[in-house]
C-alpha cells in the first residue's frame, strides 16, 4: 500500500510516496495513477535526487504566477532581442557573397528557434518535476552537488561574454558617433573614455534596479535599428550610385559575386551566432514559475510565440545587412554604414544607450559568480572591497576587449562554449536524470524524449566545437 507522509530534507517541504516492494510490482497501476490522477511513485533514486516526486500529468495547470501568455512572450523577448544580433551579417558574409546565402541563413536562424526554444521547455519540465525556481536548484535536485560549481561558471561566464561584447560594442559606437561629429578616436581611446566615464560609475552604483526600466530600450534600440536597415536596403543609398556609396572605404562598400558555401565549414561561425543570440536559458525557471496558470503546454505556447517572434526580427537585421553590403558585411553590421548617414546615427545612439544600461545588470551577475566561486562571506562583502573587486573586473575586461575587438569572434566562441554548456549540456543532463529518477512510472515517451534530447546535446557540442575552432582559424588567418 503506498503511504504518504511529509518530510522536510534540504529542498523544503516536499509530499512523500513510498513504494513497497510488492507496489513498486505493479508498472500497469502506477502508470495509470500517473495518467489519471497525477500522482507519480519512484523508487531506487540515486543519491543526491529527491525521493519522490508529486507531479501533474502533461497540461495540469497549477495556477503559479501572474504574467499572461502574452506579457510572457514580450519578457522572453525582451531577454533575447539583443545587440548580438548585429554580428549575424557579417556571419553570413563567412561562406558567401550571393545574395540567396540570406535563405540558408533564415534556415538556420529559424531551426535553432526551434531547438533552443524546446530545451527552455525541457527546463521548464525539469522546474516542474523538482519544483524548482532556479537553474542551479534544478542542478541540485537533479545532480546533487557533484560539479555544482561548474554551472556557477557557466552561470558566470556568460555575462562575462556579455560584457566583453558590450565593451566591442560600444568602443564601435562611440567612435563612429564621433566620426559623426568630425573627431577622431582610436580603439583604445574611445574604449577608454566609455570604460572610465561611462561603465565605472554605473557599475559602482550601489542600486543598480534604477536601471532596470531601461533595460526595454534593448528592444526598442534592435527594432528601430531594424526598420532603419530595412529601409536603407530598399532605398539604394548604398548602391554604387547611392549617395553614401562614396563615404565607404573599399573593404565596407557593397561586394556581391556567385560564392556560396552554405554546407562547407565557413557556416560554423553563424551557426554559434545564433547560438548565444538565443541564450536566456538560465531564466527559464524564472519564466515558467511566472506564468499565470501554469502548464508545460501553456508555456510551450510562450516560447513559441517569443523565440517566434525573435527569429522574425533575426531574419530581418541578417538578410537586410548582407543584402545591402554582401561579402563586406562586417561582424558589427553599424559599421557598414556612413558616418553622414542619420538613420544609421540615430540607430548607433539608441543601441549605445541601451547597452550603456544594460552592461551593469550584465557586470553584477559576472561580479556575484565570482563571489560565488572563491566564497566571499557575507560579512565580508564590504562596499570598500566590493568597489575594488568592482574596479578589477572591469579593468580585467576592459583589458581584454582591447585585443578582442571583433563582436563576431566575441559571439561565435562564446556561443559554441558558454551557450552549449547553458541551453544544451546542462538542460539535457538535468532532464536525463530526472526521467531515470522515475523508474517505473517513466512513460515510454519520456524515454524517447530523453534519447531525442541526448541526441540534441550531441549534436550541438559538435557544432559549437566546429564552430569555435573555424571562427578561430578565420580569424588568424
């Protein structure tokens, strides 16, 4: 006979179901309790995972949180509409200079929607089993403590990616922004001036949640910049007789040929593009524990509707880049274009501003995994040692972005590393573990979908390595 009792271990409360030798017999039974009334029985568990799990079947819904589907699917957009995609362009520029390359680029901008979009929902069902808020909880439920210490490098490592391109972006920025105004920067000067007047005392703030507001300008900044690239893509201005053609310097002006190389390895570098342009991973717990009524089916339909959303808005800047300037797209698409030319002005003010507010939010998830590693106590946390630990980060990273300048680099090597670690590895071990935690009452599709899902991982591990390793000997070359 199955009892329940409730007992309190290290993840809180949790309703326990114990299964006697003779019930842990009976598959057909539990698996029909499961189907029927959603209560679920696991026996022999490792260690480290919880030992026992009260589960709704499928599209239960539970009530949860208070966000609708559609504030949902704006916030999920919000999190992946970002400057990075202004670097899939020159991504494309990598294996063609035909105009049709922009086809074999939607096609992988769109698949791995899809895919990075289903492994969110493979979190969501770990969050589910495990009731579990974070995606370090999840690790922990699932994993134990065995190398907990790695997702918080991982955790870490990617707003330290963020900010090394935040930095790129915004030395760029500034310096064509300047141009604008007829004074000239170097790389170095202008990363300078952004890094000591403008990044150090919004990473010094002690409230950084004033910033937060500004965070939608993101969104608004890739949007706008979005339309403005699509309207100087259809209006000429950059055709040989356009009348910015002449502002360009030969290695950014427009260049088209018959080069298309869309299933040699020069495609690896888009590839993992798009891989950290899709990175929102570790919120996926935040995500679902908001939603309104929550169901895996009725998150589904929210990132659904967001990566949906997003790839539209990818395909866009992409296609409207290369199909304006082809083989000479450069790696930060801004670059392209005139320094007299006001949209482009206007849509490098907006992206300047908006990473100037986001690069904190950035900066404090890289500073708290580095507490987070070397075990700062509390008590120790000082605002004097917090303001130094502050002060050499970001001096590490300014450093750093003044030899690491192409945002292209930036995201290609940090998507094939950081974000197959994040929305691959990390998710397929997780949900992995937590199908065979059920034993008995795991259904066949689970099963399946573990092999679908180890499968995936694979497959993106191979192609992040490839990835990193081409962008690499490119960019030597």
């Amino acid at each position: 006979m199955i009892t329940s009792e409730q007992q309190s271990n290290s993840y809180g409360a949790v309703d326990v179901h114990v299964c006697s030798d003779e019930e842990s017999q009976q598959t057909e039974l539990l698996t029909t309790t499961y189907q029927n009334d959603g209560v679920g029985c696991v026996a022999n568990l490792p260690d480290g995972f919880f030992e026992s799990v009260k589960f709704d079947a499928g599209g239960q819904q539970d009530h949860g949180g208070t966000a609708t589907i559609f504030s949902e699917v704006m916030n999920i957009s919000k999190n992946l509409l970002g400057a990075g995609v202004l670097s899939m362009s020159g991504g494309i520029a990598m294996y063609a200079s035909n105009p049709w390359a922009v086809l074999s680029g939607s096609f992988w901008i769109v698949l791995q929607a899809a895919i990075f979009g289903y492994f969110c929902i493979v979190i969501a069902k770990v969050c589910k089993f495990t009731k579990s808020k974070t995606i370090r909880e999840c690790w922990e439920k699932t994993m134990g403590d065995r190398f907990a210490v790695a997702i918080v490098v991982v955790i870490g490592l990617n707003p330290l990616q963020g900010t090394l391109a935040y930095s790129s972006i915004l030395s760029q920025t500034f310096r064509s922004l300047s141009a604008s105004l007829n004074v000239e920067f170097t790389h170095v000067e202008s990363l300078l001036v952004v890094t000591i007047f403008g990044l150090l005392p919004l990473c010094l703030m002690k409230n950084i949640d004033a910033l937060a507001p500004f965070s939608i300008l993101g969104t608004a900044s890739v949007l706008l910049t979005a339309l403005g690239m699509i309207y100087r893509c259809l209006d000429g201005s950059y055709s040989p007789d356009g009348i910015y053609y002449h502002d360009l310097s030969p290695k950014m002006r427009p260049s088209f040929g018959d080069y298309n190389e869309p299933f040699s390895m020069k495609v690896m570098p888009l590839v993992c593009m798009i891989f950290e342009a899709y990175v929102m991973h570790y919120n996926s717990p935040r995500f679902y524990m908001e939603l309104k009524d929550r169901s895996i089916p009725r998150f589904t339909r929210c990132v659904g509707g967001a990566f949906g959303l997003s790839a539209s808005v990818y395909v866009a800047i992409a296609s409207a880049g290369f199909l304006t300037f082809g083989a000479n797209s450069d790696t930060y698409i801004l670059n392209n274009y005139s320094h007299k030319d006001p949209v482009a002005t206007i849509c490098r003010l907006l992206v300047g501003i908006s990473v100037l507010t986001i690069y904190p939010m950035a900066f404090i998830g890289v500073r708290d995994a580095v507490l987070d590693v070397i075990k700062i106590p509390v008590e120790r946390q000082t605002n004097f040692f917090l303001n130094a630990l502050t002060v050499a980060l970001l001096s590490l990273i300014t450093f750093t972005a003044v030899f690491v300048t192409d945002l292209g680099v930036i995201n290609s090597v940090g998507g094939g590393s950081v974000a197959v670690m994040m929305c691959f590895v990390f998710p397929a071990l997780m949900f992995q573990k937590t199908i065979s935690g059920l034993g008995s009452m795991a259904l066949d599709g689970q099963h399946v979908e573990v092999k679908v899902v180890m499968l995936l991982m694979t497959v993106g591990c191979i192609i992040g390595i490839a990835g990193v390793a081409t962008e690499l000997a490119l960019y030597e070359g």
